[in-house]
C-alpha cells in the first residue's frame, strides 16, 4: 500500500487518555512511551493517559504528547500493514515535527528534543506577552487578511475555505472579533488558547528554536514533507530549517498545502492524531479524497479494514 499520505495533528487536538489503549495493546507502542519518558527525564506517557487536563493543555506539555501519540499510531499501523509506504507527510503547526519525524528528517529523539524546547520556548512567549486568538468563520480570506492588518495582529491559520485563525495582542483580537461582521465575517469567536501562536508575540520563541535547529543534524526525508509555512515540499535541511523557524510566527497555510498534495494526485489521507480535525479541515477542502482516522485500537482496527 503506497499511495497515501499521513498527516499529523496539532495542538488543541491532546485529550486525556491518547495513546493508553495503544500502550496496553501493542508492546511497540509502549516501547515508544517508556522511551520517551527517559529520554525527557519526566513521565510524559503519565499525563498523556491520566491527566490532569490542565497539565496536559500546557504548550510544554501537549506538544511532545502529540509528536510521541502520532508516531506511536504511525508505528502500530505499519506493524498491522508492513506494505504500508507513504507517498508524502505534513502536519498541522507542530505536526509539521511529527511529519518529518515519520519521513526520517530526524530520529524519535531528536524531534522528541525538539518539539519539548519548541513547547517550552512557546509557553515562555505566551507568559511574556497579553496575546489571544480568534477563529473567523464565513469570511472571504482577503477580507480577514484586511481585518487583521487593520487590528495590527496576524492570520494564524488558513485552515479550510471559510475557517481562518487570527492572532495577536489581545486589544486587537477584540477590535477584531468586534469589527468582524461589519467586514462580511460570519462569526468571530475568541479561542480557549494559553496565547497569540502563529503571531509576532512569538519571536523570541522563534529566535530561540532558530538556534537549536541549527545545531540539530537534519537527514533526507524518505518521502516529500509540505511545509505549512510555504504549502509546499522542503528540500534540503536549510530549507527544513527555516520552514520550522519560520512557522513559528508565520501563518499556517494548511488550506494550501492540502490543495497542493491534492493536486499531486493523492486521494487517501491517513490523519494520526487524537479526533478527527484533520479530517473536518479536508471534508472542507475537497469532497474528493478519503481521510482515515487513527487514534487509538478501535480506529486502528478499522482503519486496517479499510486499507
């Protein structure tokens, strides 16, 4: 099985109990957490199974939780499908990491390294700084784009048609959210989130992973990673550098980067990740392709059917 393309999840998808059902299940998967858990120095599989949800939600926290609860469905899925070989990777904000990790940019460990940093450097921005977020629905992304200029914030994300994501100091997001319908918006609601990812409140996050990364040894990915920062495949590790540099203020651009791997030809998605985001995004996006769902025994199961 060789045409299809895996996509990973990004934070606001972590649920108490990810990954539990797997470790029980599968020797490999638990090989995975305990792993993980040395290597951080820290039981991340325990709260990732138990709880509590606040310690979960924290940036530092959910970020390694959803790299290590991806490429622990990724490892359990090939173990039930050996011919399994994707075609390409991406990842939505910080499963931008997962993906490269699953193509081989770099081991468990290392992206592991990474994404815990990357957490850590993000909940010290959001400490620092009085940033919210705000989800604009039914409007045109021009309008939006204009909205968010207007307010001096950011667009976040490009999620699916109709679904962007602004960001920025938290004066602005209201003027925003106020100045929305009035600008064709349908709905503008304030996010639940810790604060202002994908903005400029961001920089010292991003200035600090710029410096890991550049002391982090990057390998040939086995299969094309589209970046979220570009919508477009990584080539070379200055190029996969500077996209994970750069996506940290820069806006995820995940309508575009589905339409490019659609326009690829690819028709089957495998999204392995708590929920099914993913999977709402593309029914977005296009009608035309199939996403399966992996995120714990039940739906691995099926998923094996259905491939």
């Amino acid at each position: 099985m060789s045409n299809v393309v895996i996509l990973f999840s990004g934070q606001g998808a972590q649920k108490v109990g990810m990954g539990k059902d797997l470790a029980d299940a599968y020797p490999s998967a638990k090989a995975l957490f305990d792993q993980a858990d040395e290597s951080l120095g820290y039981s991340l599989s325990e709260i990732m199974f138990n709880g509590p949800d606040e310690e979960l939600t924290r940036t530092s926290r959910c970020q390694p939780a959803l790299y290590l609860h991806g490429l622990a469905c990724l490892a359990v899925l090939k173990e039930k499908l050996p011919t399994l070989k994707p075609v390409a990777a991406a990842g939505l904000s910080l499963g931008e990491f997962t993906a490269h990790a699953a193509a081989g940019t770099f081991d468990l460990s290392t992206g592991l390294s990474l994404v815990a940093q990357r957490g850590a450097f993000m909940e010290d921005a959001c400490d620092a700084t009085q940033g919210s977020m705000a989800a604009m629905i039914g409007g045109d992304e021009s309008a939006v784009a204009e909205l968010a200029a207007d307010c001096d914030i950011d667009v976040a994300n490009y999620n699916t048609v109709g679904q962007l994501v602004v960001s920025g100091s938290g004066e602005g997001v209201d003027k925003a959210i106020a100045e929305a319908k009035g600008r064709g918006i349908r709905m503008a609601k304030k996010l639940n989130v810790a604060g202002a990812y994908h903005s400029r409140l961001m920089q010292s996050a991003q200035d600090k992973l710029a410096e890991v990364l550049a002391a982090t040894e990057i390998d040939t990915a086995s299969v094309p990673v589209i970046c979220n920062f570009a919508a477009r495949e990584v080539i070379g590790a200055d190029d996969i550098r500077s996209m994970l540099e750069q996506q940290v203020t820069g806006s995820v651009r995940w309508t575009a980067s589905m339409q490019k791997l659609i326009a690829d030809g690819n028709t089957t998605f495998i999204e392995l990740g708590p929920g099914k985001v993913l999977a709402g995004l593309m029914g977005r996006i296009s009608k035309e392709v199939q996403v399966i769902s992996v995120e714990d025994v039940e739906s691995l199961e099926a998923a094996v059917a259905a491939i």
